[in-house]
C-alpha cells in the first residue's frame, strides 16, 4: 500500500502503484466514497467496488506508467491537480497518454486520497459556444 503525504506527490504514487500491477496499492489512494471518471462520457464510479472494477480494466493494459504532476494548488486540507500521464510498451512506444485533473482531501493521519479523479479532465477539448 501507498501512503502518500504531500498532495502534489500522488500522481507519482499512482503510477507506482499501476506499475506494480495489484489493485489494492491503487485503491490505497481513494477514500471510501471516492469518484472517478476514465473517459469524457457522463459516466462516473462511486465507491471503492465501481472504482476497483473501472481500475482493474486499466490493469489489462499492459505497459509501464510516468505520470507528472503539472501543478497542485493547495487550500484547507483540499488540493487541485493535474497531471500529464503517458503508458508505454516495453518497447517504448506510447499506448496511451493524456492529461487528467483531480481532487485530493488530507487526511487525519495526514496522508493524502482522492476524492474525485477524472482521468481525462484535463484532456477534454474545449466547449465550444
């Protein structure tokens, strides 16, 4: 498991625990009712059993995981980020890349979890008027 105690750390803690390739190092990122959004659809998994589903497809990718953090604006025990992320092959080749924005809460024991996770929020093209 992952414990991760500054809030601009967890997007390098994710990709540790996608490369490690067991589910329960990513769920040790959520808290209990977390939510989380893979794709630009209107679709979103709530709670720990629709999030562990959603990342074990993610899991059937294979690859190694970078992910950095882009920025972490902090207030009040709550932090915004956004990361660039990219999963390539052995070979280096690039399988999947984008950007994603997401929440994370401190916690009591002062470690940081996701609160909201939007895998392709910062990748979304703009709204078009």
């Amino acid at each position: 498991m992952f414990k991760v105690t500054a809030p601009a750390a967890m997007n390098e803690a994710f990709a540790r625990a996608f490369n490690s390739r067991h589910i329960d190092n990513l769920l040790s990122l959520y808290e209990p009712d977390a939510a989380l959004r893979t794709d630009p659809s209107v679709q979103t998994c709530r709670g720990k059993s629709a999030i562990a589903a959603e990342l074990g497809k993610l899991l059937e990718i294979p690859g190694v995981m970078v992910s950095r953090n882009n920025f972490c604006v902090e207030v009040d025990g709550l932090a915004l980020l956004r990361t660039d992320y990219s999963l390539a092959s052995p070979e280096g080749k690039t399988i999947l890349a984008g950007s994603s924005a997401e929440v994370v809460r401190r916690q009591a024991d002062g470690s940081w979890l996701y609160v909201i996770d939007h895998a392709a929020g910062a990748s979304l093209p703009r709204v078009e008027d």
